[in-house]
C-alpha cells in the first residue's frame, strides 16, 4: 500500500485574503490632570451659577468626573 504524506493543516491558496489583525490598542484621550483641570474649572463655574438645573449638571459631571481620578 503506497504511503501518502500530508500535514494535517494545508496551507491556505495563494489568492486567498491575508488574515485580519488585531486592532491597535486604544490610547487614552484625557490623563489624569486633564480631569483634574477639567473638574476645578467646574468647581468655578458652579460658583457664579445661579440656575438650579444648570447647577444640578454641573454638579452630577463633576461628580462623573471625580470617578476617572
């Protein structure tokens, strides 16, 4: 009986498409003394705001915030 060599895993055809790459690694858009300078210009203007609905969003964003320091 004639022997047959072959691997197990063939090659994939010449005209086939290269596999895809994983994509690059995501790179932080702000650092940490962004937010900090981000959260002391909102602390400011809370200060001379008078509207209660304004206030209340830049209060519930310093907050937000406050969690990425």
């Amino acid at each position: 009986m004639p022997v047959t060599t072959h691997s197990a895993i063939t090659p994939p055809p010449q005209d086939a498409a290269p596999a895809p790459r994983e994509p690059a690694r995501a790179r932080a858009l702000l650092s940490t003394a962004d937010f900090h300078l981000l959260r002391a210009a909102l602390a400011s203007h809370a200060r001379v705001t008078e509207a209660p609905e304004e206030l209340a969003k830049i209060n519930a964003l310093y907050h937000r915030l406050g969690s990425y320091t």
